[in-house]
C-alpha cells in the first residue's frame, strides 16, 4: 500500500500536513491496541518524512542501489575496431586471392 495512502492524504513534500495526518491516526489507533496498524502508520509516516526532505519528485520510487559500473562504451567502441581490422585484413588477402589474370586470353 502506498504511504500515502496509509496516511489518508495526497502526495505532498509539505511536513505540516504529514504530521498532522500522522497525529490524528494516532490518537485513533494506540500502538498498544492496534500494534500491527501503529506500525504501518508509524513507518509510512517515517518514509514520507524523508521524502519531504529529498528534492526528488514525489512519483518516483527510490531505485536501489547499485554498484558503479565502468562505461561499457569503451569496451564497445575497442571491440569494434577489432572487428574492423579483421574484416579489412580478411578482406585484402580475400581480394589478392581473387584477382587473377585471365587464362587463356
């Protein structure tokens, strides 16, 4: 379930409008009768808390991290030229081996 939802409010960056949604479900559900619920509240109001404080839109989720990568472009453009070079050395002797003189002439 989105946080948001959990909270009965719109996507919004503003804290004032969190907390205040935040307050009010917790005076309706006490973390010692509804345990399961207050954590659902209590962590949905935690995460929307932290996206307030990012600069990133709302809609987006947070992507998980991954290591850093060299750039493959690199390793691309150098296998390319490999390639190349075996073509065009494949090509002149194919092309010697071809041309001949004609026989009989």
């Amino acid at each position: 379930m989105n946080i948001y939802q959990v909270l009965g409010i719109s996507p919004t960056k503003d804290k004032k409008v969190i907390r205040k949604a935040y307050a009010g479900l917790i005076r309706k559900y006490h973390p010692e009768e509804h345990p399961e619920k207050w954590k659902e509240i209590h962590d949905a109001y935690m995460v929307a808390m932290q996206r307030a404080d990012e600069d990133r839109p709302l809609h987006e989720e947070p992507k998980p991290q991954q290591e850093e990568r060299k750039p493959q472009h690199e390793e691309t453009r150098q296998r390319k030229q490999q390639n190349q070079n075996r073509i065009f050395h494949k090509s002149r002797f194919s092309f010697s081996a071809t041309t001949s003189s004609p026989a009989g002439s």
